[in-house]
C-alpha cells in the first residue's frame, strides 16, 4: 500500500534455542494441528430479490424540525407503479453525496433493482445540505436530525413503512448508533468496517495513544466546501463552514476515554440494540475488533462476515479474495424489511476468512486462505496456549527463569513495520527492521501446522524509569528464509495501565502488569515456521512519541511475561457460498475519475530519510486524485510530513498540507489547508491556516492557533 525508501537501522534479532528448550517449547505446539478443511460446500444459498427495475435519481429536501433542509438523493425503482410501496435503505454520511454519485452508483443501482428504495442525505452543514457545520463527528445534532430523517423516509408514498441503514466507515459507525437510539422506523442496519468503540478503536487514539491521522487532516478541509455545482460563496457559507473550527481541535482536547467517547458508543450499552444487526469486517480494517464483541453482547438476531479486504467493500476488495456481499445484503433486508424468507437466520451467525501464510508486504494482491463458518462467539473449541518469554530469547511453554530484559527507548522505532497510513491492520512490510529495535522471542520451527483465531494477549510485566511509557507487542509469523509477516499486535498506553477514564503517571522503576490483547486476528502457521513475540515503547509515526528518553524493564519467569493464543483444533466446519462478485459496467452518466490517487485514499509512504548520527527522522507521505464531474473537474493533492528524533523524544511534529481545485466554467476554485502539530513536553501546539482562492485571487483565510497540554499522551 505504499512504497519505502527505507534506512538501514540494524539486524533482526535471530536466536537460536538449545536442544532442550526445543523439545520443551515444541510439546505445546506439537499438538496443533492444521485448518480443518470441512465438508464440501453447502448448496447455494436461497436467493435474494431478482433484479427487476430499473433506476432513477431523484434530488429532494427533508426539512428538520428547525427549518433547516437536509439534501437527499432518491434512487427508486423505475417502472414501478404508483401503489408499489418498497423498503428505504438510508446511508447518511458527510461525505458530498453530489459528488459521490457517480462512485455509489454500482452499489445503489444493485439494490434499486431489487426493490428498494436508497437514500443518500448529507448530513447537516456538509454536502449540499445547509445549516451550520456540525460541531464534530457522531454529534447529537446528527443524531437528531437521523430521527427526522427516518420518519420522513417512513411516511414517503414510495415507502412501506420499513428503513435500514447501511454504510462503510461514517456510515456503519452511524447506523449502529441510530440503531441505539431505537427510532420506530428503523427495522434492521447493515455496518461494514465500523466499531462500537469509539476511543479505543477510531482514529483520533489507537488503543489509547495519541495518532495524527490523514483523515482527520483533510477531512477539516472538506467540510469548509459548499455544495455543488454552485458552490455559492457568501457570507453565510463563511459563517456556517469555512470559518467553522477544525473538527481535529475538538478530539485532541479529549485525550482519554469517558463522557465525550461514550456519547455514540455502544461498548458500554450492548442491550441498546433490539434490531437485526449484521457486520462485515476485514483482517486488514482496524475496527474488525467489534465484530466478535458485537456477535457475543447483542441479544437482538446478529450475523457477521470477516474477510481479507481492508477499509473497503467486499466487492472491490483490497487484497482479494472479495465476496459479493451486495447479493447477502439483500437478502438480509429482504428478511427483515420485506418480511420474505431467505434462509439467512438458518445459516451459522459467522462467516470467517481463515488466513494462511504469505510474504510481508507492503503489497499483497491476495491473502491466501480459505472460508469457513462458525456458529458465533467465542468459539467453544478454540483453546488458550500460553507461552513464556525466556532469557536465552526462546518462546516455550515451560516457565523460564526470573530474569529481566532491558530496552533503551528510540523514539522513531517503528517506521520500518508501517506507516502514516497504517494502523492496526494494514498489510505490513517485513517486521525484521523494527525488531532489531526491540526485545524479540520466538519458538523453535513448528512441527505441525498450528492455527490461531481470535484475540492473542500479551501478559507484559513492565517498568520504565520515566514517568510515562508506551509498550506495544508484536505477533509475528517467521519463515525460514528469515522474513516476519506480522499476524497481529496492539499497543497500550502506560498510563492507562488500572484505567483509561483516570490516568496515572508511572512510577519510575516500579513493576506493574500490562495486559495487551492484541486485534482480532486469523492465522495458520506453517509447519517449519516459528513465532515471535516483538515487545517496544514505540510505533512511529502511527503513533505519537512519548516526551521522555528512558530504558524499560520487561520481566521473565513464573509469575511474570507470558503470551497467550487462542489455538483452533481441527473441526469440521461448513465453508459459506458466496456468489461470485456480479461483472458491471454500471456508470452514471458525466462522473469519473481522472487520477484514482493512492489505493487507501490516503497519503502514503513516497521516502523515509533518517540520519544515524544525530536519530534524526522524516517520513513523507504524499497523494492526488481527480474527478471529473458534469460541472467541471476537481483536483485533490495532499502531502503530510512526520519528524522525530531519537535524541529528542518530546520534540515530535507532524504537518499536513492539502489542496482543493475545482475547474468551472470560466472560473477555478481553490480551497488549501496546512495544518502543524507539534509537541514539547508539557503541551500540543496546532496552528491551521484555510484559505480559498478564486482565479488566484485570496478571498478568505482563517488561522488557528492553540495550546493543548498533553494529558498522559
């Protein structure tokens, strides 16, 4: 997903075990057995509604209860009679439904067919919807304008009465928390790639540690646009959105979790749901992890499908294989929104991509792996095997010696296992880089293939001697020709060590437990392969360095570190039958794309320059796309730079730089932002610039600047 000019910083640690601890790590292992292969397939599911319309677009306005109108697209069944009443499927986002429409037209287009009725509404103040910019995302202004937004969908003469929602990112995250809010017309939601977790999970802090990321920085920039095509500019545009405050502002002034995150999550309130729920999630996406929390906590019916693909739909998938979940979408709404039979709630509640071996990345054009499905979770079958970190570097099942292992903090450790774009679940490069910078343990060559699905945990027992420290663990896959494919890991904020609500500094040189489960993952190691356990303080630049040069302490022994795996035994299980993804040439009519840009979306990785004398370090992360559009061509560019320094740990920065063209008629429009965070040890400081420009005149610029102390971050 992005390509490296990469600085040699070291080897790998490779250690080699003694014949006794080889006999000692591989009792254990030996056990595990290969992936169950399964009885052939079922027969093909039963079918969804046959395509029968054909599709028309309608513009139109829902009017809130404060007079403010929300835009909406209406794509109906065409042909249909004027009694034909049919289920509305709604996906709200912020995301300028105008300038979507020719992108969603495959995805509408295959349900309208089917009989539904789509709705795409830009949410208030973004798009070409008016009002007031919203304040932040998931804001109970949004909320509350959902409410008015499904009762009107409810009562239109095209509707039976019965909504869903659906959507990727914004759009799962959304109906899951409409879904909380029990509206009367909402019947059933659809949530691809989206969390119940809106701290632990989301962008703005990993696993409670502070990330800057592309999509916070030039999402502030989309925001400050009008609608198209007119893109009227006066001075209620100005009001309402170009001089709105960052959204970025707002998230980094809560650096822990509580109030402001439990707003619109459902980790804390499971029951809040009474309506069927289904989940698609991908092992490379970093919200996979509310799947099995959401198919063990909701008691209303839940259904769930976990493939290869990261932050994208299933039928476009990145890597393959894809599936074509539009054809399975449909028949859950045919279920519960037509009330027609599908057979979809006799089949087993989960659908899981059980992942086989491949290279490390960052590139990589298929997962290798095979279907299988499960009845829900926890699975009964799978069971825990726990393994030690020794002091000879070994990874056993036998308790080692009382030992600690010490690692001197680099602050830029990290780059070489991913980047700006990365999070948990990216397609990684070769861990070897980082792990010549960390503590590293692996077992001896399995002898059997072994298999893992689930939550690994690393049980770290830890001190620093600095009051504040990040550890992060590594699950990594080792071939015999020495490459790491990373299958999982997370990280933890040391100050969130009893609680993420009420931080605690750390007291130097005091040992205290850290318990790290690691992403939602699914891995067969092959026989011959070894795992390794990577323990470090730092994953730079996804997340920010902390401010103090330090050594830390990892314990080893009886009572002390010890990594846990959630092993599957061999069951025969039924493998799914997903259609084939649908060949289409669906396009609408003057939308395209002129430049795709990079396959995130997002910056990705264009260098990497580090100086080895002074731990100097700068990552570059860069990308353009263009569309073209009925009204003209619009134009995107970005370019974000993070610097660290390894002498200088509180000095970190990070600057986004982005730009909007669009080529009208006799007229070009240009919006711009630069956005600088920088860190010292007591504080954040933001400073953003937005200006617009029209036929290279400046008519508007606005700066922020604002100190925000750093609160265990």
């Amino acid at each position: 997903m992005f390509s490296v000019t990469r600085y040699s910083r070291g080897v790998a640690l490779t250690r080699r075990l003694s014949g006794a601890f080889r006999l000692t790590a591989l009792a254990v292992l030996q056990n595990s057995v290969a992936i169950a292969q399964g009885p052939p397939p079922p027969p093909p599911p039963a079918q969804a509604t046959a395509p029968t319309f054909e599709v028309a677009l309608e513009d139109a306005w829902i009017t809130m209860p404060d007079g403010v109108r929300l835009a909406v697209d209406l794509w109906r069944p065409k042909g249909a009679g004027s009694r034909d009443r049919f289920p509305v499927l709604l996906e709200y986002l912020p995301y300028r439904k105008t300038e979507g429409r020719g992108s969603r037209y495959p995805l509408y287009a295959y349900f309208v067919r089917r009989g539904f009725v789509v709705a795409r509404v830009d949410i208030r103040g973004t798009g070409n919807s008016e009002g007031r910019l919203i304040p932040y995302e998931y804001s109970e202004i949004e909320q509350q304008d959902g409410d008015a937004v499904l009762a009107w969908l409810a009562r239109q003469p095209f509707s039976n009465g019965n909504i869903g929602m659906f959507g990727i990112s914004w759009g799962g995250f959304n109906a899951i928390q409409m879904a909380m809010r029990r509206p009367p017309a909402l019947k059933a939601i659809l949530a691809v790639d989206a969390t119940d977790d809106l701290y632990q999970d989301d962008v703005h802090f990993m696993d409670g540690m502070m990330h800057v990321d592309s999509w916070e920085l030039s999402q502030d920039l989309a925001n400050a646009m009008p609608g198209a095509p007119d893109y009227r500019i006066d001075d209620k545009y100005f009001a309402e959105r170009f001089d709105a405050p960052p959204w970025m502002l707002t998230y980094k002034r809560h650096q822990r979790d509580g109030p402001f995150w439990d707003r619109a999550s459902l980790k804390t309130r499971y029951d809040a749901i009474n309506i069927p729920t289904f989940l698609i999630g991908g092992w490379y996406d970093g919200y996979r992890d509310a799947v099995p929390r959401m198919l063990q906590h909701l008691t209303a019916p839940v259904k769930a499908i976990v493939g290869a693909w990261n932050h994208t739909f299933p039928d476009s998938p990145y890597p393959k294989p894809g599936i074509e979940w539009r054809h399975e979408a449909v028949r859950w709404f045919d279920q519960w929104l037509k009330g027609r039979p599908t057979g979809i709630m006799s089949e087993p509640r989960l659908a899981v991509y059980v992942r086989q071996w491949h290279p490390p990345g960052p590139y990589l054009e298929e997962a290798p792996g095979e279907w299988r499905t499960e009845e829900g979770w926890p699975i009964a079958r799978v069971r825990d095997s726990v393994l030690f970190p020794g002091t000879d570097g070994g990874l056993a099942a036998s308790t080692p010696p009382s030992a600690v292992d010490r690692l001197r903090y680099l602050p830029t450790t990290g780059v070489e296992a991913g980047g700006p774009v990365m999070w948990f679940g990216d397609v990684a490069p070769d861990q070897r880089g980082s792990d010549g910078f960390s503590l590293v343990y692996e077992t001896p060559p399995l002898e059997a293939d072994l298999e893992i699905l689930g939550l690994p945990r690393a049980l770290l027992h830890v001190a620093a001697d600095a009051p504040l420290a990040h550890w992060f663990a590594r699950l990594g896959d080792v071939a015999p020709d020495g490459t790491v494919t990373l299958v999982a890991s997370a990280g933890q904020n040391g100050a969130h060590r009893l609680s993420a609500r009420a931080p605690q500094a750390i007291e130097p040189g005091i040992r205290f437990p850290l318990d790290i489960e690691m992403h939602f993952t699914s891995w067969v190691f092959p026989k011959g392969h070894r795992l390794r356990l990577s323990v470090s303080n730092a994953q730079w630049p996804m997340i920010w360095p902390t401010p103090y040069s330090m050594t830390t302490a990892l314990y080893l022994g009886a009572n002390a570190t010890r990594l846990t795996l959630p092993v599957v035994p061999k069951a025969a299980r039924p493998r799914p039958s997903f259609l084939p993804i649908a060949a289409s040439n669906d396009s609408f009519p003057g939308y395209g794309a002129i430049d795709l840009g990079t396959t995130s979306g997002y910056g990705e990785i264009s260098s990497v320059e580090r100086n080895p004398q002074t731990g100097a370090a700068t990552v570059v992360a860069t990308s353009t796309s263009a569309s073209r559009f009925p009204w003209g061509e619009e134009h995107n560019s970005e370019m974000i730079t993070h610097q660290a320094h390894d002498g200088r740990p509180d000095s970190a920065s990070v600057q986004g730089e982005y730009s909007t063209t669009v080529k009208l008629e006799g007229c070009t429009l240009r919006w711009e932002t630069r956005v600088i965070i920088r860190s010292d040890r007591a504080n954040f400081h933001y400073t953003a610039v937005r200006r617009l420009w029209r036929n290279g005149e400046l008519l508007r610029e606005k700066t922020w600047n604002e100190v925000i102390p750093r609160d265990h971050q």
